[in-house]
C-alpha cells in the first residue's frame, strides 16, 4: 500500500509544480507620470492611471483626485485643490489652484511647465 502512495506522489508532485508556476502574476497598474516645474521653484509630479483619476505629488503631500469638468484641458479636484492641464509634453502648462466649496475655482497657487 505504501508503494501506492509513493507512486501517486511521484506522480501528483510534477502537476503541483506546473500548476503553481502557471498562475499569471498580479498585472501591475499601468501609470504616466509627469514632472513640472513650478514658478515659484516648486516641483510636482503628477500621475495619471487612468482618465479618470490623478495622483499629485505637492508640497510634500499627495493629492487623490477625479476628473472634472473643463471648458479646455484636464481638470481633476479633490481635497480642496485643483489640478488643471493643457497640452501635453514638454512645455505643457499645469496649475494648481484653490478648490471652493461650491465646486469652483479659486486663486491659482501655482503655475506650471512640464519638462
């Protein structure tokens, strides 16, 4: 009977193996990512993983925001800020500004070029 077992493990053992190695790993959130530079010296880097939502990087805080309306650009708000662009690429202009609590915008606290 012991033969029976140690021939069925044998067996079984290579199948464990194949059917372990062959799950496909986690698929990784595809992310763009953007550095600007802001007049007043400051840095920020902004990501996007979808069209819907961005990361900002700012003042040494990180900003979750959704998309918004705009009349031109990409505008995403969240946590009392605005995150607005325009063009794409080096050169491109990004600003942040206040985000009132009636959904509209405030004074710009920063102006922005990609690099």
């Amino acid at each position: 009977m012991q033969s029976i077992y140690r021939l069925s493990l044998v067996l079984t053992a290579p199948l464990l193996v194949v059917a372990c190695n062959s799950v496909p790993p986690a698929q990784e959130e595809a992310v763009t990512s953007a550095l600007y530079t802001c007049e007043s010296g400051v840095k920020i880097v902004a990501g996007y993983s979808d069209t819907d939502t961005a990361t900002v990087h700012y003042k040494g805080r990180t900003y979750s925001l959704k998309n918004a309306v705009s009349a031109s650009g990409a505008r995403y708000v969240g946590e009392g800020i605005e995150w607005w662009t325009k063009g794409a690429g080096r050169g491109a202009s990004g600003s942040v500004l206040q985000h009132l609590a009636d959904g509209t915008s405030g004074a710009v606290l920063e102006a922005c070029t990609q690099e």
